[in-house]
C-alpha cells in the first residue's frame, strides 16, 4: 500500500474517532487562565519518503498553549494563524497544549512513550505539517480567544535561520520479538537526531504503542504483552532534535516547556514505513 495513501487512511479514522469528543477533553484536562501562554518554535521537516503526504522538506512547527498548571489554556482556543516570510498565512485550527488537535498530523502518542493513557486514543504529538518551504526569518503564530464576554490576544515568534539545519533521512528500526508479545527494536538515530519516536500500529491503523529510542542508545523494548501472536503490524518513526516526547502531555505539565533544541529550532524528520508479523 503506498504510504501517503495508506496514512491518509489512517487519518480519517483518527479524526472521525476523535469527533466523538468534545474539544474540552480531547488533548489534556483545559482549566482555562487568563495568565495563559502561547509558545512557538520552527524548524524543518525531512518528510523524503511521503510518510506524512507529499514528499519534500517543509517548515515544521511546535506550539504550546497552556495555563500556569500545565494544561491546555481554553476549551475554544480559536482559530490560530501562522504567519512568516514569503507571505507565509497559514490556518493552523486550534491549539491546545501541545500543538494541534489529537491526530490532526497523523500520528497519535500512545504507552508506554505517553503514559498513562487517556480515554480518548490517544494524545497529540505536537507537530504541525504546514507544507510551507523553510524560507529562513520570522514566523508569527496568534490567535484571538473569546471568552467571559472579552477578546483575548495571544501570539508567540520564532526564527528560522539561515541557513536552516535539515535532519537526515530517518531509518527504520529492525524487530525481533521475545516471544511474549514484546520485543526489541535496534536502530541507530541518524546525526543531529537526539530521539526517536517509534511508532506500532494495526492493520486497520490503530495505534498499538509508541516507544522512545533516545541518543546513544540503539536499542528500545515493547512490553511484554503489547502484541498479539500471528498479528500484523506496521512500524514507522519520527526522529526530532528537540524534546518531542518529554514536552508533551501528559509527560509534561510545566507551564512553558522546552519545545525547542540546543540549535533553537525544532527539526524532525521522517521515515518510511515497515511492516513485521509477531
């Protein structure tokens, strides 16, 4: 199955499961605060093999929104744009505390690299795939929250460089099981690549789990447990050079999280996907 085709797919299935809940529970529990923070970081995304749609590197964007105790700011943020070089204006939907809306960027954090789990399938990963060309500057993200009868402003910026760094393709992990429903993955994260995101899915896209493969390590085990015998299953990752997975709910309730890397950018980059039989 060809992968843009297939993650399209999986897409729908995320966001027509992901309807059935209202926005207010759907990424963290929502407090909302007036002493709420919007957060911004950019970078680059290496997407060289179509995992996440067309082929090519991109501008990435990493947002948070959240009150002092580390949840999303409001239950109806508003619509937040994106603006930049270029003449860059992008509508962005909602943001909650972590970027986007759960799924809206096809993938999902699951156990054990986002535990506990939720009720709702699922936890958003932060991310945001704008298709913009990495055009070196200053981006703008702002959104406008109605709320107790008042308008309130929100906006954050961030700055490309140039030149802008450009992760290497990211690979993809080899599997060998134990026998009891886990295993381990071996992979070894591509230069400027500081973690991984491993992601095991079913074959009619449901997540299964996601597991952390941090620099230096090479190798990361699944669980005992987690899959099923005589099961397939699918197996892609994302490789960031920033705190991707300890920055997102619920591994983080701080206020104003660290969304960027020691570079000041947020770069990620893509592999293709495999497919292995447990």
């Amino acid at each position: 199955m060809h992968v843009t085709r297939y993650l399209a797919l999986v897409s729908v299935l995320l966001l027509s499961a992901c309807s059935a809940f209202t926005t207010q529970t759907s990424i963290a529990p929502i407090t909302p605060n007036l002493n709420a923070t919007l957060e911004l970081a950019v970078g680059t995304l290496n997407n060289a093999y179509g995992l996440l749609g067309t082929s090519g590197v991109y501008l990435n964007a990493i947002t948070s929104f959240r009150n002092p105790t580390g949840t999303s700011a409001f239950p109806n943020p508003g619509t937040a744009y994106l603006t930049g070089p270029g003449g860059l204006d992008a509508n962005l939907g909602n943001l909650y505390a972590y970027g986007q809306y759960l799924g809206t960027n096809y993938t999902l954090g699951e156990p054990p690299a986002f535990s506990p789990q939720n009720s709702y399938g699922g936890y958003s990963t932060g991310y945001i795939i704008t298709y913009a060309a990495p055009t070196p500057g200053t981006y703008t993200v702002s959104t406008t929250v109605k709320t107790a009868g008042r308008s309130l402003n929100f906006s954050a910026t961030a700055t490309l460089p140039n030149p802008a760094t450009v992760l290497p393709d990211e690979p993809l992990p080899t599997w060998v099981t134990d026998g009891k429903g886990g295993g381990t993955f071996t992979m070894t994260n591509p230069s400027g690549v500081t973690e991984s995101l491993i992601f095991i899915q079913a074959s009619n896209g449901a997540y299964v789990a996601d597991v952390e493969l941090k620099s230096p390590a090479t190798t990361v085990n699944v669980p005992d447990g987690t899959l099923t015998s005589g099961t397939t299953y699918y197996v892609f990752c994302i490789g960031a050079d920033f705190p991707l997975i300890e920055s997102a709910p619920p591994n983080s309730t701080a206020y104003k999280p660290v969304i960027a890397g020691s570079g000041g950018t947020a770069d990620i980059t893509a592999s293709s996907f495999t497919t292995f039989t447990e």
